[in-house]
C-alpha cells in the first residue's frame, strides 16, 4: 500500500481544531534562519556555511529556482504512489538523509535521533563516516531500517578496511564514498571563528572506537585525546588516490557503492567503466570549490551520460517538494537532503527531522498531482522549462 504522503497537510489542518499548530515552519527555508537566531555562531556556521563567498551555494539555489514546472491537466493523479528502487532497494520515496558529519553540534542526540526519524518515515538514512556516534550505536537505533555508509576515504589502508568491515557488521547496505573533500575547502566562516570540530574530538566517534585507528596509538584515546586527534588529523582524508584506487573498494565491499561529488559526465563514465552502481551529482553542497558548476547544471549532462548505466541521485540545494520534482526532471533517481533535516534537529530534535522529511514529500506529492503526475516515473525534462539566467 503506497504511503499517502499529502496527508500530512490534513493532519495539520485537523489538530488546528484543538489549537495546535506546528512548532516548527512547514516552510522549511526559513529554518535556517530560526537555527540561525538560537544556536551558536560556531555550529551554525559549520552547517550553514559555505566554501568562500558562497557562490556555489547561491548558484546551487538559483540552478533550481531557474528551472520552472510546467504543470499539466486532467490526468488522473487520484491514487498516487511515490515509491522508487534504488540500488536494487524498495524504497517509499525518492529522498534519502545526506550524510552530515558532526551532528552532536546541533543536538545532544545527534545521529541517532536524525537516524530514528529516518527509520520512522522509512527513508535511508547515510551515515557520514565524521559522525559523532559510533556506526554500530547508530545502527541500533535503526533497528532493521535502510541505511546506507558515508566513506571518508582515509590514507590508512587498515581504517579504510575496518570501517568497510564495521559497516557490513552493522547492516549498512550501501557504501557512498566522497570524493570531493581530499582537503578541506577554505571556509570563512569557521575560519573567522576558528571553529574546526574535530580538533576538540568531535566528530570523531567512528574513528576513536576503531581498533585499527587504535592499534596505531602509542597509548589509548582516553590516555591522550590530543595525540589522537593529530593522527586523525593525517589519515582523514588522501589527496593522492586516483581512479585504479577504487579496485580496493570493490575487494572490500559486495554491496551497491555510489561515488558521492561527480559533477563532469567524464567523471561519471568512468565511475561506470571502474564497476561502480551509482554517483551522486553534488558540490558538497557548495561546501567545496567556491565558483563550481551549480549541481543542478551539472545533473542533465552526468544523467545523459550514465543514466542507462548508474543509478543517478542528486544533492545540493534542495530545500522543498518542488526542488525534489525538478531533480527528478533532470534526471536523478533519487534525492539527498542535507542541511534542511539538519536545522530540523537542531530545533527540535528527532520530531524536528520527522517534520523536515514529512514537509519535504507532502509538498512532493502535491506537486507531483498538481502537475499531472501518479507516480515520479513519468517526470522528464520536457515538464521543465528554464528560465534565462
């Protein structure tokens, strides 16, 4: 039976009768503003903020805006049914929580509490190898739901395989391994806050509870937190790995890996032609190169390049229903949201995520049926058009 996302605006409107109302905006681009105005500079600005000026983030946003739904008529979208298979998995919806790193910044729960909601409303949720949870104490939280791992790919060969190994261990089903941060952007506002997470152990939790990661410590991480975060901070990230590389990853991990940060169809060819099963179009949402290609712009060509052979899915940008329809019309599969669900936890915790992820698909599936569509199967480029930039 499909889930009748619309729903949710009846739901709202019916507990209006006893005087409630949402606690938080079911427009969820102003929760950055209201995440703004109560937590503090530092998390804030980690999350928010953007690689120099925030170009790219700005371009991101105007990539979608620029693109316009043509609404259709006297279709019948009565019963509608928004569900997708991704990488071979049944899922309700086509979104997904994007990895974020570092969620204890927001709120005490963290990962855990954005992972619940994600197994509440059914959709994946990714765990980014920075978190602030061990993945296994994430996993518990999940019980049996879909859940996919974010590979950090680190220079110690022995992590990189103990990671792969705890993932499998934990019932994470798919590997999504970021390609775009070899190096950490240069990023203004945690700079003129001096604000780094990890250097105070934060963010570190999937590394400081790994034995291979401990194994190369003179004394444990309790012992000597700083030594610790210093060798950290040399194996988080390897600028030198090139496309052979990836043959490690397929020797260590027999479920789908989607290469996260492919915005160059060439990129994605040869994700295809290394025996990859997806690609994510994304710029980190413009947390990377200042002055990149906006995702969405980069999306129709990767689409065309490898749609028949990867499985195509989108972040960067997206904040509403109508963000989500329009990727599907350029071609992803599949849509990751990040900093919205984010702001969600920070304000409100595991129900302020449920309300980003219910929000998000009810406005999905209004916009689906308002423009002539049961089911995002039938959503193409031709129910866009793009307004001059």
């Amino acid at each position: 039976m499909a889930k009748h996302w619309a729903d949710f605006q009846y739901e709202i409107y019916l507990n209006g009768l006893s005087g409630a109302v949402p606690r938080l905006p079911t427009d969820l681009t102003r929760l950055e503003e209201l995440t703004e105005q109560r937590l503090g500079p530092g998390p804030v600005g980690y999350v928010a903020g953007s690689a120099g000026d925030g170009s790219t983030a700005r371009a991101n946003r105007a990539a979608l805006e620029r693109r316009r739904i043509v609404p259709r008529m006297l279709r019948d979208v009565h019963e509608r049914d928004l569900s997708v298979e991704v990488l071979g998995r049944s899922l309700p919806a086509p979104l997904a929580l994007a990895p974020v790193g570092v969620l204890s910044i927001m709120h005490p729960e963290a990962e855990s509490a954005a992972a619940r909601a994600a197994a509440a409303q059914g959709v994946p949720f990714i765990l980014s190898s920075a978190s602030s949870t061990p993945m296994e104490q994430v996993a518990e939280a999940m019980g049996d739901a879909e859940r996919w791992f974010q590979l950090y790919w680190p220079k110690d060969v022995e992590v990189a395989r103990s990671f792969l190994n705890r993932a499998k261990a934990a019932g994470f089903t798919a590997l999504v391994v970021t390609l775009d941060t070899p190096l950490l952007a240069w990023r203004p506002r945690d700079l003129d806050q001096a604000y780094l997470p990890f250097l105070h152990g934060v963010g570190t939790a999937n590394y400081f509870s790994d034995p291979a990661f401990q194994a190369a410590l003179a004394k444990p991480v309790h012992e000597d937190p700083n030594a610790a975060v210093l060798h950290f901070v040399g194996m988080f990230a390897d600028p030198a790995k090139t496309w052979p590389d990836l043959a490690f990853l397929r020797e260590n991990w027999d479920g789908p890996i989607v290469l996260k940060g492919i915005l160059h169809p060439d990129d994605a060819r040869l994700a295809a032609d290394a025996g990859m099963d997806g690609v994510v179009v994304s710029n980190h949402g413009g947390r990377q190169v200042a002055g990149s290609v906006a995702a969405a712009d980069a999306l129709p060509r990767v689409a065309e390049a490898v749609g028949d052979r990867l499985t195509v899915l989108f972040d960067s940008g997206v904040r509403t229903g109508d963000d989500v329809f329009k990727a599907l019309a350029l071609g992803a599969r599949a849509v990751l949201v990040g900093r919205p669900y984010v702001y969600g936890l920070g304000l409100d915790g595991q129900p302020g995520v449920e309300h980003v992820i219910r929000c998000l698909l009810a406005e999905l599936d209004l916009t689906l049926a308002l423009s002539g569509h049961a089911t995002p199967s039938t959503i193409g480029p031709a129910d866009l058009i793009e307004e001059p930039a």
